[in-house]
C-alpha cells in the first residue's frame, strides 16, 4: 500500500519540480504545471496522463484508477487509490508524470541517472 511519503521526497528530487500545498492539499510543480496532486485526506493520488491512453489504464485495473471528474476531462489527468498502488508503482507513475512536463533532455538526463527506475 502506497501512501504520499513514498514519493514526497521523489517530487522534491526531481528536476525544477517543488511541492507546493493549495487549498491543504499538496500538488507537485514545474514551473506552473501541476503534475501530481493528492485529495485533501491522502487517499487519492491524481497525475498527468496521456489522454489517449487513460481508458485503457482505467479498464485495466479499475480497483486503482479512476477517470477524473467530468470538467477535468480535458486534462491529461487520472486518479489512483493510493491504497491499492505499491510504493514502486507509485513513485514510476510520479516520475512518468514529470516526463510528461519536462524537456526531454531531462527526462535522458535521469534515465542516465537512475537506470533501474525510480525503485
């Protein structure tokens, strides 16, 4: 069982990403891009996403994932039950969501660095 600790210090390692608490809840930033956000009580996990892919994470193992709300539809955006992630699935969804916000030479730059994943 996931829960925010197991990526709170990979949000704030990751390249010009910083955390940042709004409303109570805490999001993680590039620049003014949020790609990881958590409900106010911890238990969901929501994070940039590819549109075109998020029906199929969702089908896939619906216990986990769950489509955003229907205003935040046009985001790339999903929401997982920390609960039912492990500490190494979540962090990868982190570290694939910061993909999705950052140059792609950094995102080289920390395959280089970390070539077993985030772990």
């Amino acid at each position: 069982m996931a829960v925010t600790e197991d990526v709170q210090a990979l949000g704030t390692e990751l390249e010009r990403s910083y955390p940042v608490y709004v409303r109570g809840r805490l999001k993680f930033r590039v620049g003014q891009i949020v790609y990881v956000a958590f409900s106010l009580d911890e238990t969901v996990m929501g994070f940039a996403f590819p549109k075109e892919e998020r029906a199929d994470l969702v089908a896939g193992a619906p216990h986990k994932f769950q489509l955003p709300s229907a205003s935040d539809m046009r985001f790339n955006w999903v929401h997982a039950a920390l609960a039912a992630l492990e500490p190494t699935e979540a962090r990868e969804l982190v570290v694939e969501a910061w993909r999705m916000v950052v140059p792609a030479k950094l995102s080289r730059a920390y395959d280089l660095a970390h070539p077993d994943g985030p772990g």
